[in-house]
C-alpha cells in the first residue's frame, strides 16, 4: 500500500506538469489559405518588445489557395519561418518574397484583397 501511495504521489504532479506544456508552433499540414509575393509590408508596432505588421500578398498564379489576395496580419505569435524550417523575425521578410500563409480567427473575406490574422508564415526566398 505504501508502495502504491509512493508511485501515485509521483505520477500525479509528472501528469500536471506534462498536461502544462505547450505544444512547439508548427506549419500547418493543410494548403495555405494564402499563397503568392509580398508586395507591401506596413510595420505598425516596433516598440522593442513585439513587433506588428500588415503584409500585403499578391495571389500567385498557378497555385491551389483558399484566398486570392490577401492583406495579413503578423505579429509576434505568428510563427514565420523559412523552406528549410528556420525561425525568422518580421523584420526578416521582403516585398517579393513567395509566401504561404495559413489565417487563423475571423478573416474578412467580403473585402478585397481578404484580410486575416496569419498564425503561421512560410518564405521562400
């Protein structure tokens, strides 16, 4: 019985403490609701701590996405990373660069270009 307390004792705060970890920001595996070229970056936070911008994406032709053109919205918990799957800054990107991205909450779609909140960003150069 000691034994048995002994392992429950254990167990409970391992289980606490592994249902508290978030899980790592990934790229969807689905198609991205945007894919196309930068044309437009207007950064509208950079206040030392967490930067903001909204990224204007021109559709790219011959390529199967949700939404034609589309006006983005990045900030720090957009996970943006490269083909390869290195981590990049907002800073980091560049009008033409490709871009796929995958929105996430309301997205204005009676508007055009559509407008969204990006939850995750991939570039390629």
């Amino acid at each position: 019985m000691k034994k048995r307390s002994l392992i429950l004792s254990f167990l409970l705060p391992l289980a606490l403490l592994l249902s508290s970890c978030e899980e790592p920001k990934r790229i969807p595996s689905t198609l991205p609701d945007v894919y196309g070229y930068i044309t437009n970056i207007k950064r509208t936070a950079n206040n030392g701590n967490a930067a903001k911008a909204v990224v204007a994406v021109k559709r790219m032709e011959g390529v199967e996405a949700k939404y034609a053109d589309a006006s983005i919205r990045i900030d720090e918990n957009t996970l943006i990373e490269n083909q390869d799957g290195k981590e990049l800054k907002l800073e980091q990107l560049r009008e033409g660069h490709e871009v796929q991205a995958w929105l996430e909450g309301d997205v204005l779609d009676a508007t055009s270009p559509v407008q969204g909140y990006a939850k995750a960003v991939r570039i390629s150069y």
